[in-house]
C-alpha cells in the first residue's frame, strides 16, 4: 500500500511540473515511484527551465519518500540531479 501511494505522489508532483512549466518537457520516464527521468523538448534552453524550476521546486513538495529527479536535455544529456528527501535532503547539481 506504502508503494502504492508513492507511485501516485512521484506522478503527482511531476505533473505540477508540467503543469507549472508547460512547453519545456517532452516526456517524464518513471524507472519506480523513487527515480525518474525528465527529458526537455528539442529547442528548450535547459539553463532557462532550471533556473526558473529551482526557486519554486521547494513548495510543489508534498510527500516524504525518497525521490531522484535527474533532468536531461533533448540527446539524452544529464544536466541536473535533483534529490528530495534522501540522506543529503535538499537540491543538488
């Protein structure tokens, strides 16, 4: 039941990205309800969607299970890894 309810969190809070961000996110990857891939669309300057993710990432989260949020640009390139509530609790690059 516990996996059940992170699954919904993890697929929740990445769709207030969606939402909040639209035209900058060709498609999220879910690997499991702690680990997903978000890859930005072709033309997108994924400096831009950091930093305008960055200051307001903090208040879309609403859950306490561990989740790994790596972003990729539109080859496959890892640009950032986000952390939420692991052992080093914050963002990291």
């Amino acid at each position: 039941m516990t996996r059940l309810i992170e699954r919904h969190n993890t697929h929740a809070f990445i769709e207030k990205i969606k939402l909040e961000w639209p035209g900058f996110i060709e498609t999220a990857r879910y690997m499991n309800e702690r680990l997903v891939f978000i890859q930005l669309l072709e033309n997108v300057d994924e400096y831009a969607f950091t930093s305008t993710l960055m200051p307001k990432l903090g208040a879309l989260v609403d859950f306490n299970h561990p989740l790994e949020i790596f972003i990729l640009n539109y080859d496959g390139v890892s640009l950032e890894h986000l952390r939420f509530n692991c052992e080093a609790i914050g963002v990291s690059a």
